[in-house]
C-alpha cells in the first residue's frame, strides 16, 4: 500500500434525495443513494468506484465534492472539513478539486474556442495577467496533446478523444490536488480508451495528483487504479488493494461481478456467476444485506442484519455475514 498520507478521508457519507407527493408535494420518503460510506484516498492515489449503474458511485463523487449536499457524513480534505465550508471558502477550495466528466460532447460550450473554454476556470479563480493565462493555456494544451494552433477551434471540430483531452485540460488547468474522473472513457471507442487513461496516469505522476476513478467496467477499473471500492445500492461492499481484491474477491456480489469479464479460455466462461432478481430499488431499500435477495449464500442473518464492514486481510475490507 503507498505510504503517502491520506487526502480525502470520507466517513459514514450519507446522500439521500426526498421523494415529494400529494398535493402539497409533501416529502413522503427518500431515495437512499448513499448510505454509509467509509474509504479513504492517499495523495498520488487512484481509488476506483465500480459497481452497476445506479448504484450511487456518482452521487458519491458529486457528494464529495459538495456538488450535492451530503445528508450526513464527513469529508475530510487534507484534514479540513468540508462541510463545515461556507459557499465562498468552498468556491476557492474547488480550484484543488476538480470533476472530468463521462461525456466530452455535452460538457463542453459548443460556442466557445478552446482557448475561451482553458481560461474560463483561470479566470474564475485567480486574477492572472492575459500573458500568465496564455503561458498556462500553452503548458496544459501541450500536456494533453492539443496543438497551439488549435486553440482556436471549437469542439465541435475535434473528435471524441480530443474533445476529452480538451475537458481533462479544463480540469487540469488550475493545478488541483484531487479529481472525480466519472466514468472519463465510456463514451469513447475502445480503441481510444487506453490513450486517454494513460493520459490521465502519465498527467497523475507529473502533477502529483489523486483521483477517484468512478466506473462500471472492471478491466478499465483495474487499468488505472491503486485501491477499488465495489458499490452495490448506495452501499462498498469490498474495497482493496486492487490486485489483492481482483485475485481474491471475498463478497458474493464482487465475485458475480469478476466473473462476467469475458474469459479468452471458452471453459473458463462456464464458471460465470449469474446474479438472479432485480436490483431492489434504492426508494426501498431491503432489511438486513442489501444483496441478500441475489445472493446464493444467503442465510437467516443476512434478511435481519446490516453486515458490519471487517479487515479480513491488511488493508482488504468487505461486508458480509459469511465472514462473520
Ligand atoms: Fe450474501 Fe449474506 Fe454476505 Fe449479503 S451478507 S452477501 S446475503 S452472504
């Protein structure tokens, strides 16, 4: 495990929208989009979220960020509470915390140059000279591999991989300690995909950054992370080193999930898990295990208790009653 110190300390995160109805629109329940979650991201570090979609890793991202307001928890950012922010403190924090978002085509001003799009975060947050912003536009355009005379393009006229490299370029560009990449490559083609996350790991080491690596695919997941949380219904139900957790997955539902990888070995392809009945809804959340209505090892305990989450190897956590 890296020895670098903690940056992020999220602890019993909790995100929960009210559902409104009647008349009145009276708050009549809530959806439990995050509940309870504990993990932790060291400077330099790559901590993945995977899990299915809906499943509350980007409300987890946008959580931390206080994109969206938590319902209860606390975010720690280098020992600073988060929280405990006014909108104005939290506006200059934001330059050290920045979002790369899943899609390059929607999160990009259609009517602005990519030189306007750059300087945009420049100017919200610093008072630079127009020679100070140009210097920092030419540093971060040539770190991601955009031309200088392509600075006055618009997005429009760039293909899905520049357009990425143009919003991991805007994220970058104030020189932030910590990014949420929400599922940063899932729009794009395969063959780009390895190009942009060794962009974003080659861009992690020279400017020392950490990320939390939200995606739904596993292989890409792995590819770029250091420690992996699985998150099922707002819920991690395992987080590790990812090596340790991808040799040796010990809950149920990250064994399901490891197993439907496509195998190059047809035999291996047998040993697939298939998950049975529905995803309960996050509105009602079940009693007891949150995957216990899936889960071939369910026993009596797991429809009546939350499992508590345990160390069962160093630094190797999962919630399950198995291991009780
Ligand atoms: Fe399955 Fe029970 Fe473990 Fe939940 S706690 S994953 S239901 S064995």
């Amino acid at each position: 495990m890296s020895e670098h110190a903690v940056l992020l300390d999220i602890q019993n995160l909790q995100t929960y929208f009210p559902i409104t109805g009647g008349v009145f629109q009276k708050t009549v329940g809530h959806v439990h989009a995050v509940e309870n979650v504990s993990f932790q991201i060291r400077e330099q570090e790559t901590f993945g979220l995977v899990g299915e979609s809906g499943c509350g890793k980007s409300t987890t991202g946008r959580t931390l960020l206080r994109l969206i307001e938590p319902t209860a928890g606390e975010i720690l950012f280098d020992g600073q509470d988060l929280r405990a922010l006014s909108q104005d403190e939290l506006r200059q924090k934001r330059r050290d915390m920045q979002l790369i978002f899943q899609n390059p085509y929607s999160s990009l001003n259609p009517r602005m140059s990519v030189r306007q799009l750059l300087e945009e975060p420049l100017q919200t947050h610093f008072s630079l000279s127009q020679k100070e912003m140009d210097e920092q536009v030419l540093w971060i355009s040539q770190a991601v591999g955009i031309a200088p005379e392509q600075l006055s393009r618009y997005p429009h006229q760039f293909s899905g991989g520049q357009r990425q490299r143009i919003s991991i370029a805007r994220a970058l560009i104030t020189k932030p300690r910590f990014v949420v990449a929400d599922e940063p490559v899932s729009a794009l083609d395969v063959s780009i995909q390895a190009q942009i996350l060794n962009l974003l790991l080659t861009l992690q080491k020279e400017l020392k950054l950490s990320y939390l690596f939200i995606s739904h695919d596993l292989n890409v997941v792995r590819h770029i992370s250091n420690r992996i949380g699985v998150m099922y219904l707002g819920r991690i139900m395992e987080q590790g080193d990812t090596e340790a957790v991808y040799r040796n997955p010990l809950h149920p539902y990250t064994k399901a999930l490891l197993s439907a990888i496509p195998k190059l070995d047809p035999l291996e392809e047998k040993s697939r898990i298939r998950l049975e009945g529905d995803v309960p809804s996050p509105a009602d959340p079940p009693k007891g295990c949150p995957f216990h209505n899936r889960c071939a090892n369910c026993m009596e305990v797991c429809r009546n208790v939350v499992p508590e989450e345990r160390e069962l190897e160093p630094g190797h956590f999962v919630s399950c009653h198995l291991y009780d």
